[in-house]
C-alpha cells in the first residue's frame, strides 16, 4: 500500500532517517524492524527542500490508536520499560505520520487531545504532557520539528471522555 498502512496482512512504513520501506504483520515486529534498520544501513541525509513541500490544510489531524499512559509508568520504572514506550510510539507515528514526511517546520503549534474510554480515567496534566513526551519525540526524530523547544514547538494538551481510546495531535499552526 503506498499510503502506509495495512496491505494483505501486512503493515507498511517508511524508516524516518533512510526512508527505507519496511513491512511487517504486527506493530511489535514493526517497531523492531524500525529500531534495527539504520543500526545496520548508512543514513542518508534528508533535505526538506529537495521533498515535496506542500502543506496540509489546516488544522492536519493525525490519529494514533495509541493511547497516552502516565509518566507514572516509566518514572521509576527500568529504563527498558521506556525503551519499549518509545518502539511502540514509533511505530505507529511511522505509519500514520506519513503525510508529513518531508516537512520540516521551523516553529510549529500543535494541540495533543487523549481520548479516554472505558474504566480509563482523566489524568492530570503533569502526567499527561509527561506520558506525551516519547510521542512528542518521534516529531523531533522523523524531523518534521526542529526541536521541541518551546522556541519552535508550542502544545496544547487536553482529555476528553470517549467512546473509543484515541490520541489526536493536531497541527494548528507552522512557519
């Protein structure tokens, strides 16, 4: 499937740093497929300016199956339990923030939304922008953000009651 996503069984994305197209049957085994690709391939460099550039409309949803845990869960925790955190983010921003590749913003504003549903319960804020932090992250990494300094990335964070477990992050604003 050109577009990312499942074709035959299989989920598709592209490595963030050499480009490369990878498939896989779940997202565990696509996640690692990700972490071991430009361990073994020599990276090439990406220019925004040799990509397409063409912006999505505005306000550009992306929504992650994912749902955002609390900091709480990794705090203390051993630093593998993060590790798996950060995989299991990457893989999916790989599949689903796919539109955006080739976009590098200079500074951007951004609204993050987690959908709760269920016996799922509200958590506060410090542990919300917390547990956002390994999605914020793969921003940076996939390079469609400069960094995540509040000088070229500014969020909004905010939950809301659902019928379904859902995190939205929301491209508001670029320059």
């Amino acid at each position: 499937m050109g577009s990312g996503g499942r074709s035959s069984g299989h989920l598709t994305a592209a490595c963030p740093k050499c480009g490369a197209e990878l498939r896989a049957r779940s997202v565990a085994d696509l996640a690692r497929r990700l972490s071991a690709c430009c361990r073994t391939a020599v990276p090439k460099k990406v220019s925004a300016r040799t990509q397409s550039s063409v912006c999505p409309p505005l306000p550009f949803e992306l929504r992650f199956t994912e749902l955002i845990a609390s900091q709480n869960r990794t705090t203390y925790a051993h630093w593998t339990v993060y590790a798996a955190e950060k995989r299991r983010w990457k893989a999916e921003a790989a599949v689903v923030m796919r539109p955006l590749s080739g976009l590098r913003f200079e500074w951007s504003r951004w609204s993050l939304l987690r959908r709760y549903a269920g016996r799922k319960r509200e958590m506060d804020m410090a542990n919300l922008v917390g547990g956002a932090k390994p999605l914020i992250d793969q921003l940076t990494e996939m390079e469609v953000i400069v960094d995540d300094a509040p000088a070229h990335f500014s969020c909004a964070y905010a939950q809301q009651r659902s019928d379904e477990n859902l995190t939205v992050l929301t491209l508001l604003e670029y320059r």
